[in-house]
C-alpha cells in the first residue's frame, strides 16, 4: 500500500494527508474548491514548518513531504491507481454517502474505502457502495500530526483482512490504532460528547459560570483543558452533529443536546471557526476572553 487519496482538505483532511506524506506515502489530496486545497497545504507547511522549527523533523523531512502531496479538484482523477481512500469531508450523512458512491464507482476494485467519521455508521456508508467488506472507519483525532490514537471502526461487513490492513497501516503512521465495533459515536465520542453536553447544560442551568466550570475540570480531574473550552475547540456544530446522531441512533434522552447549544448553533457561534462560541476568540485562538454573552 503506497498511495493514498484523501478526500476534504479541511482541519481533517488536511491533517491525515500530512501525515501520510510525511510517512513517506504518495498522497492525493482532493477537494472540489482549489480555495480549501490552497488553504489546506498552506496548513501543512506551516505545520511543517513549526516542526522543523522545535527539530522535530530536518527540513529535507519537510520538503519531500510535501513533494509526496498532489491536489486534485476532481474525486475522479484523484482516486484513480489508489490503495486506500480515507474520506474527510464534513460530518453530513447525505455527503458522505454521496462520496461513497462515487468513490466506489471511480477506484480500483482492490482499494480500501476508508471514513474519518466520528460518529456517523460505517455500516451505513458501506451499503451504497458494491464492496461492503472493503469499507472501514479511520477516525484520526485533532489535531492529526499531534494525536497518536486512530480508532478503527468495523463495520458489519468488514474483513478481517481488511481490519488487519488499516490497523497495520495505521502503526506505520506512528500512531496507536484501536479497534472498536460500530455504533453511533463509537468509543471516543460515546464516552466524551455525553460529558461535553453535561458541561452545557451545567452552564445553562446556572450552576456555575464558564471560566468556574472549566477551572473545576482541569484542576480537579487533571483535563489538559476544559470541556466548554474543548467543545469550542472541536466546533460546536460538530458537537450538535454527533450528539443528534447518537440520539437518533440510541434514542435514548441522555444523549439529546443541551438546548443552549442547539441556540448557539442556530445563531452561528461555532467555536474558534466562528471567532466566538462559549469563548471570544476575535483577538486570540485562545481561550483568554469569555465570550459576552456568559459574562
């Protein structure tokens, strides 16, 4: 397995096919707007070039990873003599289907198809496509250089070679690969956006403010940083996203999303994306200001 096509070249996409290339992988990167391609290898080299700069990686490092990167706008041509596509597009089921199909009309009958979905079933998106047991969940964390976990979805058709494959490859990548069973939110977000959400609603309720509520979390249960600040971080859309998504999948009330976080959606405070979530970030990207509305 040498080449490998990754498909949205957002925060994601971007990430993996970072990665990848600096593992020394041919990698395709592609996305239909050329505007989110430059944006993406723009991310990449400054990346790069924050890595070289704490010698982490030699510069040469640097510039043949980026000679391992080629960007298409076209999923046909991208996808064409590949090994693996791992697909990055946005949290949306209806999308990812879509890709799916066409992926799995466009690359070779051997390729892997392979989604970063964090919550959305692999089993779903397996069934519009004609190979069912080639289909598997690469779900990298943010950010991908960083983050050393991959979880690894099998869905109800998966191989066990398949599983083998991706679980080896994922190793080759220097990350830790764990494999877990396909259900809505999987592991990683079934245990995390129950607690993110509880956080939500803890400031909904008026328990305590947002700086107190991350405060208690990070000194009091040691989180690298607090959980309004980490949903903030992820993007509070995403986090509506994968919360509805389990809620319709368990129906079950303990996973339906705080109504604050449903209103913050609607108005458009995403997060760091949006400049202003539970956090004003229209000076920093840190979480230094809170934002007026929780004042």
């Amino acid at each position: 397995m040498k080449n490998i096509a990754v498909i949205g070249a957002g925060t994601m996409g971007n990430g993996i096919a970072h990665v990848f290339a600096q593992n020394k992988y041919n990698v395709h990167l592609i996305d239909v707007s050329q505007e989110a391609l430059d944006l993406g290898l723009s991310t990449i080299v400054k990346n790069l070039d924050r890595l070289v700069a704490k010698e982490f990686i030699s510069a040469e490092i640097k510039v043949q990873t980026l000679a391992n990167i080629t960007t298409f706008t076209s999923i046909a041509e991208g996808v064409k003599n590949v090994d693996l596509v791992v697909e990055a597009a946005t949290e949306n089921v209806d999308l990812k289907l879509k890709i799916f199909k066409q992926i799995d009309e466009e690359a070779p009958a051997n390729a892997i198809l392979a989604s970063n979905t964090s919550s959305i079933s692999i089993t779903k998106i397996a069934s519009v496509t004609n190979r069912p047991e080639k289909v598997i969940g690469m779900h990298f964390m943010n950010p991908v250089p960083i983050m050393k976990l991959v979880e690894i979805i099998r869905g109800y058709n998966t191989s066990d070679e398949v599983t083998k494959t991706i679980m080896e490859l994922s190793g080759n990548l220097k990350k830790i690969p764990v494999e877990v069973n396909d259900y809505p939110g999987f592991v990683a977000n079934r245990i995390l956006m129950p607690m993110l959400n509880e956080a939500i609603e803890t400031l909904y309720n008026g328990v305590a403010g947002v700086y107190e509520i991350d405060t208690v979390m990070k000194l009091g249960m040691a989180h690298p940083m607090g959980p309004l600040q980490l949903a903030d971080f992820i993007g509070l859309d995403i986090c509506l996203s994968i919360l509805n998504v389990m809620y319709d999948g368990f129906k079950n009330p303990k996973y339906a999303p705080c109504p604050l976080l449903v209103n913050m959606v609607q108005a458009g405070k995403l997060g760091i994306k949006s400049g202003e979530g539970f956090y004003d970030y229209s000076e920093s990207r840190k979480a230094e200001r809170i934002a007026k509305q929780f004042q």
